[in-house]
C-alpha cells in the first residue's frame, strides 16, 4: 500500500530529475550561445582582415611630405596680426603667415596627429591607375637589421639572400614602410620636371580641374585684414581708388577715357607656409576670386594676370554696354561670349591661368576657356615675374572678398635628388613617377627613381579625420 509520504518522495525525486534535466539543458544553452558569440567573433576578425587586406585599409599620415593636401603631426596656427588659420609642420617653432606675412612664434603651439585616411586596395585590379591619383605604395627601400650583431643598414634595396655587411650573417629582418604620394608619370612615357609644371612626352600635363582644386596654395585673402600692414598688399591711383576694410572701391567715369587697375603689391613665390619655407621660384600660374558689385556705369571691369610681360586679361562688360565679354593676350582676342554685370547686383568673378589654361567663370558658371598652345618650345621657361590686377573703366565697383591663390610648382633643384629634374626620363612598362605636393620635404621618385607597380597598395579613397577636413578623393576627369 503506498502512502502519501511515498507519493510525497516520488514527486520530489520527479521534480529533482526535471530541475537536473532543466539545469543541463541550460547548461547546453549557455555553451551554445558562448559557442555562437565565439564563432562570430571568428567570422568577423576573418572578414575584417580579409576587408583589410584585400578591399580597404585605414592608414595614418605620420609625416607633411603631402601638405597642405595630407598632413602628418602639425600644428595649427592662427595668426595674431589678421586671424588667418593655417596648418605648420610640427617641428618648426615659428612661422610665417601666408596671408599678411607677419612672423610668429609657434612653440607654445599644441601638436595635433595626422590625416587619417581610408585606401582602396582593390580597384587597381579592374584598371591601371590615372595620372594625379593620391596613392599608397611600399617604399622601395628598407632599413634591415642583423639579427647577430644588430648591424643596421639603412635604405637599400632588399635582395633574397642578402647578407649583414658586417659580420656575414644571412639572419636578417626588414620591414618595409607604407608611402603616399601623387601619380605624376605613367607607364611608357617620357617625363621631365621643368619650371614647376610636369611635361609628359615634351607637353605639359595638364590637371584636371578637381585635381587643380586640391593643390591651389592661398596667397592672400582680403577678408582677413591686417591689424599691422607688414607689406603693403595694394598699390592703387588714389585718385579713382579707395582702400575700405576688406575690399577696394573703384569710381572712373567715361571722361576719363582710360581703365584704371589696383596691383598686387606683391610678388609670389613658392612659398610653403606649413615648412615656414621662403621660395626663390616666381610662379605665374595664379587663380583670382573675388565678388563684384557695380554701383553706377556703362563701362565693365577687368581682371590680369601677367606673365613675364605677357598680359592675359578677362573682361566683363555691364549689362547694356554693347560690349562682349572676352579673353585677350597681350592685346589679342582669344575667346569672347554673351556675359555681362548687372547694376546692383553682387556677381563672383573668377579667373585663373594654370598649365596653359586660361578660365573665366561668371557666377560659378565658365562662361570662357582658352587653351594657349602648352606643348610649344617657348612654354614652361622659367619666368622672372608675374602679378595680379583687377580694374574697370567707365565704372563705380565695388570689389570684395578678394582672394589670391598658386599653383602647385614642382621642384627643379631638389638637391636630394634629380630623376626626371636634369632631362626627360623614360617610364618603362609596369613603372610609375610619383611626386609628394609638398615638393621640399618629400621623398619621392626624384630620389628613388621610378617606381614598380608591384609595390601600389591602392588608391587615397577618403580623408576620414579629422571630421572636419573629410574629403572623398575622386578619379580625375579629363
């Protein structure tokens, strides 16, 4: 007969068992879930280091070789004297503002860290790569060190089989470091550096506009206004001109009979703010920006630059003068279109002369190019002068927001090396030339020669850090 105390003891055992089973299979559970979390934490490392080595990559720039495009560690500077803001190498304790010139001390500066920037690994492999491209590639030399008797060489060129100089011993270890730098010569042509631009098979390379866009060096902005005039920034006829806060007034009525201009009152180098570098190289590819506001007038306003005695000049008519808007060189009609000013109304005028080309654009739209004929013989000597003007006739202008840019101008005389600088070299297949934009302090083909495509990691795809210099790096277009 069984008793309520057995049936008790029956139950108790059941729920023992159920709670064990209930227990083991939490048990199970846990293991399978720690089981599932470690596998992924597998598969992920596994495909973040596939994306790493196969499709994209993150680099860190340590060094200025391609300022002001890239920076490595620097410091940025704002000035006392007219509040411009510029980045300096972070080694430097002084600098020297590009805008006003007034000199200064950084020291006390704080050190920031470098761009940070994302690579595209893999794009190569659907085609080769394009002229200007900002790219990652393996140095071709590296530093190896005896593991026997820790002998260092310094810059050679790593050969299997290679022995310490030294003591004989083949234990040796290398690493090879990551370079950035610009895409200036391609496979099968001739290159040679002359006055700053890059000739290609004897004509200048021309860059792309988004290209040319990432490598203008501001000159002078009239928005930031000088507490202390260092150098005087304008000459002006006192008679027609007035020099305001942060712009110039133009008034010359048709009796006068004559076009008066404001000059720049400088002449301009190839200076390199963030090295605190004096360039002794004058440059004469130079981008004009300013707004223009006509108050009264039927006449129109003009902007030259000059060029060793060679005028280029755009002029745009006011709105019922008659008049086309044109090109000319030295006098001489190149280009002319239907652009004019209107009375009161706030125009952006922008021209610029850069590797041959002449552009004229009206409201951020182009209204005039002209390609003067690059390849010539006479194209790329090195000039003595150039300058900046803007002026007008039969006028009352007001001009404003005036800025003053260069062009890049790459080194002839680079005393740590000369490829392509004495004479035109020749890029054999599956080589390439690449150059840093900060032309004094990179180390580049013009020490190490051409570089074979075996060492291209991949293509500069986006400027990631900081957040507020982000910046996609396109393919140029022709």
């Amino acid at each position: 007969m069984t008793t309520n105390k057995d049936k008790t003891s029956v139950m108790t055992k059941a729920l023992d068992w159920f709670r064990a089973a209930d227990g083991e299979q939490s048990e199970k559970s846990r293991f399978h879930l720690i089981r599932e979390n470690v596998q992924w934490i597998i598969i992920s490392i596994i495909i973040a280091l596939g994306i790493r080595y196969f499709i994209v990559e993150a680099f860190k720039i340590p060094t200025g070789s391609m300022a002001p495009t890239l920076v490595g560690v620097h410091k940025h500077v704002v000035c006392p004297n007219c509040g411009w803001g510029f980045t300096r190498d972070y080694h430097g304790s002084g600098a020297t503002c590009p805008n006003c010139l007034f000199q200064m001390d950084t020291y006390k500066n704080k050190s920031h860290g470098g761009n940070r920037i994302f690579v595209n690994k893999f794009i190569y492999g659907f085609g080769g790569p394009d002229r200007w491209d900002v790219m990652v590639f393996k140095y071709p030399f590296v530093d190896i060190r005896c593991k026997d008797c820790d002998y260092v060489m310094i810059d050679r060129r790593w050969v299997e089989g290679m022995k310490c100089e030294r003591c004989g011993s083949t234990r040796l270890k290398h690493k090879r470091k990551n370079y950035i730098k610009r895409l200036v010569g391609l496979s099968g042509e001739e290159l040679q550096i002359k006055n700053g631009d890059i000739f290609i098979n004897g004509k200048v390379a021309k860059k792309p506009q988004k290209t040319q866009e990432e490598l203008w060096v501001p000159v002078y902005n009239s928005a930031y206004v000088a507490s202390k005039e260092v150098v005087p920034s304008w000459n002006v006829d006192t008679k027609y001109w007035q020099k305001n806060e942060g712009s110039l007034l133009l008034e010359i009525s048709q009796a006068e009979g004559r076009t008066s201009f404001a000059t720049f009152a400088r002449r301009i180098f190839d200076n390199y703010a963030y090295n605190d570098m004096t360039g002794a190289n004058v440059v004469g590819d130079l981008r004009l920006k300013l707004y223009a506001v006509v108050q009264r007038g039927s006449g129109g306003v003009s902007a030259v630059i000059e060029r060793d005695g060679e005028i280029f000049d755009a002029y745009i008519p006011v709105q019922g003068s008659g008049e086309k808007c044109g090109l000319r060189r030295s006098g001489k009609v190149l280009a002319e279109a239907d652009a004019h000013l209107t009375l009161g109304h706030e125009h952006k005028v922008e021209f610029c002369y850069a590797d041959g080309v002449l552009r004229l654009l009206l409201d951020e739209k182009q209204v005039l190019f002209y390609d003067s004929d690059a390849g010539s013989p006479d194209y790329g000597g090195k000039i003595s002068d150039s300058g900046i003007r803007i002026g007008g006739r039969d006028i009352t202008c007001r001009f404003g927001d005036i800025e003053i840019f260069r062009d890049i101008y790459y080194s002839s005389d680079l005393t740590s090396g000369s490829w392509g600088v004495s004479g035109p070299i020749k890029i054999s297949n599956g080589e390439y030339f690449v150059l840093g934009d900060n032309r004094d302090f990179s180390l580049d083909s013009r020490r190490f020669g051409k570089l074979s495509g075996s060492y291209i990691v991949g293509r500069t795809w986006l400027r990631a850090w900081p957040i507020n210099k982000a910046q996609a790096f396109e393919t140029p277009n022709y």
